[in-house]
C-alpha cells in the first residue's frame, strides 16, 4: 500500500560564532500514519547518501502477507525512488539488514521450513529473491550478509548454529564447531576487508570461557582463540581492525560469571601466526577506574560509592558493581577508536536504583531505565586515553535499544538522545565537557500546530554534523478545535559548531506504533 507524502520544509535561522552551538531543526517530512492498521516504519540512514524509508503492512499476525514499502530520499528529504514489495500468505519477516550497496530481508515459511532473502538495490530500488531451505525447528537471532553469501544464526534444540546461504547457487552449509550444550552466540561480526565471519560464543559451563570462532569465505575455521572465565568472564565484544595483521577487541566482562559488569577491557587481536597470544594480553578497566563514570551520580553518592569500593581494594577483595551494559559497534577514529556503552536495568512497577542495584518492589514489568551512557577513546595499540560520561534522565523504553548517538565533529563529540518529543545534548572534547546538557524540542510543520502526542522516538546520527529523529506524533491545532491527525516524522536536525564533522557510520533504527511489539 503506499501513501501520500507530504513534505514540509523548515528553515531556521542560526548564527555561529567560536563560542557559540545549537541544534536546529533545519526539514521536517510527514508521512500520514494510519491509526487503524498495523504499520511498522524502518529507517536506514545511508550518510550523504539519503536514507530510506521501509513501510511495511501486514504479517503481524499469520493470515496477512506482508506488503514492503521502499522509499528512498536524499540529504534533503526529497523523494528519490520508490518501489513496493508483495510477499505471499505463505512467509513471515524474520530480521534485516544492510551493506553499503543492499538491504536485505529474511523471510520464513514455517510450515514447508523454507527461506526467502529479499535483496534490495540502494541505487535504483531493484530487487530479487531468493529461496533455499536452513535447518528446520531454527530458532533465529542473527542475520548478516558478506559478499553474495548470507548468514543466519540462532538455535535449534537449544544448540547454536550459524548457517551460510550462497545467493549464487541457493545452497547452504552449516558453520562447523558450535553446535554443542551449553553455549550461547554472542555475537555475529563481519570482516569485510579479510572476508571472514567472527562468531563470538559464551560457555555457560564452569569458568565461563569466552571464544571467538573464525570462518573464511569458503566456511572453514581458520582459528579459534578462547578466553578463559575462571577470574574474569568476558560477557560482550567487538571487534575492529586497526591494520592488516591486527584487530582490538573490546566489551565488558563480570567476575563471577553473570550478566553484571565490573569494567571494559580491551585486547589486541592477531591474524597471523601468533593468534593464540592475544588471551594473555587482555586489558581489564574496572568502573572505578574510569575518571567520569560515576559522573551521573550528585557528588556525596559518587563519593560513597567509590569509598566503598576503596575499602574493599584496602581489604584485598572486588567490590561487586551490578551494572547491565549495551556496547555499541566500536567507531574508528584517525589515532584508533571509540567505545559507547549505556547503562540501563530493568524496571518494574515499584523498583528503585540503589548505586547500581535493583530493589524489586513487585513483578510488573515497565520497561528499561537508562541512566547513562559513558564513551572511551583507545589508540590503535588498545591503551585507554580519556573516558567521558553522558547523563540520562527520565528515559524508559520497552524495548531495548541504542538510545545515545554520537556525532564526530573533528576534535569534538556531540552526543545525543531522544525523549518524548525532545532531543537532550551534551558536547565532548574527550574527557572535556565543553557543553552542558541541553535540551531541544522537536517542531512541527506549521507554528499553529502543537504536538498531542509522541511514541517510539528515535535518533541516528546521520552524516556530518546532522542527525535524523523520527517516531509517530499526533498532531492537533494549537489554537482552534479540530481534529487530529497521526504522523511517522521524520527532523533532519544540525548541530552547528566551528569545526565541521566526520560522516558518522550508519545505524538503523525500526519503530512500531504503540500497538506493536517490533522496534
């Protein structure tokens, strides 16, 4: 089904002098959002490429098709290309995802245990598929594309697996060595200048090893490099290349085998011959040990809470922190790279934070609480050289999902997230806080309009020193009676500084209205 469009732009007026930053709103596109049927907007940004836009209608329950609608704009929200996909009765969506070149959707037919990857041109809006058949009662968590090959990765029986389907000749072959009790996927990565697939892995036996499985191309292991648990668990990483022979690996690990964090650490990993030395050079960073990370607290409880800390160390024993993190992808930087992480916990009615803990008050479910986001620079030999944090207030969300972006603008960062119509910001020069949190409310289209309502906000950093907001709102006249009309929005917002930024790496984001489950 496609809709109309109604594109609408605003420009405002900015000075800009040395001293001086602001986030502006500079265009606004509506799309008019029916509140009677299920709808699901995915929007990719592309860089200084555009973005497009993915409606998609239907397949929310089992007995409607879905029907994908693909919109792509440029830089200013004007429209490029548009096609639609119609998918029979007989598939479900499953995920998607992205290269520079294609987006792919991953398709399911449960009752014939068939695959369908759809691979859409970013160019021109062409696209085909393909059908194939994986392992049936495959319960799927991961989905990556490397070259003409896709990836998929989940369980089946309670064992991981990770499958390779060639688009080539629709075979497919099952990644060897994981299928195993007692071990969970990770993570799914790919090096698209080694062309190999990194499979991380996480052993729920005893010692909690952490290891990760290379494949090349042709589906082969090319090495396995293990990290054991036995004092220190690695419960995250990411990966990235910092030259031909070497990547760093960095995540967040706990002490006693559980979900909880006690600090980041950081590895060198080598793809020659001396691979399996990177195990014993791992860098571990307690909290404690971050100059800002316990920025968000007011003064007297960083202070208590960083006293006991230190009287434990005096005792010669761990103080045990409770802090459950979202690592974000690494971002390269030209001296080595950047790590972004939020903190969050889940929420019940009635809970409360008590320096990182949870007191849960009853077993209703509200959501996750985010209370801050921290970000570490490393240099390309993985030495730790500033850390900042990025306070979160009020933000709560039922699903979870990277709430903070960060927008590289030369020597500075601007980080940002949304809430309920409105956009908080605060700017870095590494540990530096050279702006204070501020706050910028997301306008209409029109001055004689107000905003009723707003659901499922999101932000990217987009390309330069822009970002992209969008969400549903509903919108009603400021002034006189009328009735109200519903919107997916989306606000190209620019921050302006002296220094222009670098082109930000893409991340999507996937919105539902209030009535749906996906994000």
């Amino acid at each position: 089904m496609l809709r109309t469009l109604y594109i609408v732009c605003l420009f405002l007026v900015v000075t800009c002098t040395s001293v001086s930053a602001q986030l502006a709103q500079s265009l606004r596109l509506e799309i008019p959002s029916d509140p009677d049927e299920a709808e699901a907007f995915d929007v990719t940004p592309l860089n200084d490429k555009g973005l497009l836009v993915t409606i998609r209608t239907g397949a929310f329950y089992d007995n409607t098709p879905a029907n994908l609608n693909f919109q792509k704009y440029d830089v200013n929200l004007k429209l490029l290309w548009k096609t639609q996909f119609k998918q029979s009765y007989d598939y479900t969506p499953v995920l998607d995802c992205h290269t520079d070149q294609y987006v792919y959707h991953l398709f399911r037919d449960y009752d014939r245990g068939k695959f369908q990857f759809l691979r859409l041109h970013l160019d021109d809006g062409v696209f085909e598929t393909f059908e194939g058949t994986l392992l049936d009662q495959f319960d799927v968590q991961y989905f990556k594309v490397l070259g003409s090959q896709a990836y998929v990765g989940g369980y089946r029986h309670g064992r991981p697996v990770v499958m390779a389907f060639s688009f080539f000749d629709q075979s497919a072959k099952v990644l060897p060595g994981m299928y195993v009790n007692r071990m969970e996927l990770s993570g799914l990565e790919i090096d698209e200048s080694r062309r190999e697939v990194n499979v991380l892995v996480h052993s729920l036996k005893r010692h909690c090893q952490f290891s990760i499985r290379t494949y090349n191309y042709d589906c082969k292991l090319v090495r396995t490099l293990d990290f054991d648990g036995a004092e220190k668990s690695l419960i995250s990483g990411k990966l990235l290349p910092v030259n031909e022979q070497e990547s760093l690996l960095v995540g967040n690990y706990s002490t006693d085998c559980t979900p909880y964090s006690q600090g980041i650490y950081v590895t060198r990993i080598h793809h020659g011959e001396h691979a399996d030395e990177a195990s014993k050079s791992v860098q571990y960073i307690e909290f404690s040990q971050l100059q800002h990370f316990f920025d968000y607290l007011k003064p007297q409880r960083q202070q208590k809470l960083l006293a006991k800390a230190n009287k434990k160390k005096e005792e010669g024993k761990d103080y045990k922190f409770h802090y459950r993190l979202l690592v974000h992808d690494l971002q390269p930087t030209p001296t080595g790279l950047t790590l972004v992480a939020e903190v969050y916990y889940p929420q019940y009615r009635g809970s409360t934070l008590a320096y990182g803990g949870i007191v849960r008050g009853s077993d209703r479910y509200e959501g996750y609480r985010y209370t801050h986001a921290f970000i570490c620079g490393f240099d390309k030999q993985g030495n730790l050289l500033w850390d900042n944090c990025f306070p979160i207030k009020e933000l709560l969300s039922k699903e979870l999902t990277e709430m903070v972006q960060v927008s590289h603008q030369g020597d500075r960062m601007v980080m940002a997230y949304p809430n309920d119509g409105e956009i908080t910001t605060e700017v870095i020069q590494e540990s530096k806080v050279l702006k204070e949190t501020e706050k910028f409310k997301l306008k209409t289209a029109a001055e004689n309009e107000k905003v009723t309502f707003s659901a499922q906000d999101n932000l990217m950093a987009w390309y330069d020193r822009h970002f992209l907001a969008c969400g549903f709102q509903k919108i009603a006249p400021s002034r006189t009676s009328g009735s109200q009309r519903e919107v997916f929005y989306l606000n190209k917002l620019t921050y302006t500084e002296e220094n222009a930024g670098q082109p930000a790496k893409s991340t999507s984001a996937k919105t539902r209205k209030s009535d749906g489950s996906e994000r």
